[in-house]
C-alpha cells in the first residue's frame, strides 16, 4: 500500500481564505452591475411617454 502524505498545516485554510476572496470579488462584481442596470432601466424608464389620461 502506498503511503500518503498529509497536506501541509494550513493547507485548508489557504484554500479556503482563496474562495472567499473569489467569493467577494464576484459579490462585489454583481452588485456593481446590478447598481448600474438598475440605472439604466431608471433612465429607460424616465424617458418613455406614458399616455396622459
């Protein structure tokens, strides 16, 4: 039987600590175009003529 090594100390928490920061950046990344569709639909919105009854 082959004989495994354990990973190095720290080896999960690294791993972890480089998902969050992937996490982050894309939360950061969606909310930024989030804020900026809701802008442009704000905008869209602003400029259609709505029939006056």
């Amino acid at each position: 039987m082959a004989t495994v090594t354990p990973p190095a100390s720290g080896g999960a928490d690294a791993a972890i600590a480089k998902m969050e920061a992937a996490f982050d950046a894309a939360i950061e990344k969606s909310a930024k175009i989030t804020e900026i569709t809701t802008e442009k639909k704000t905008e869209l919105d602003a400029t259609k003529q709505r029939p006056q009854n």
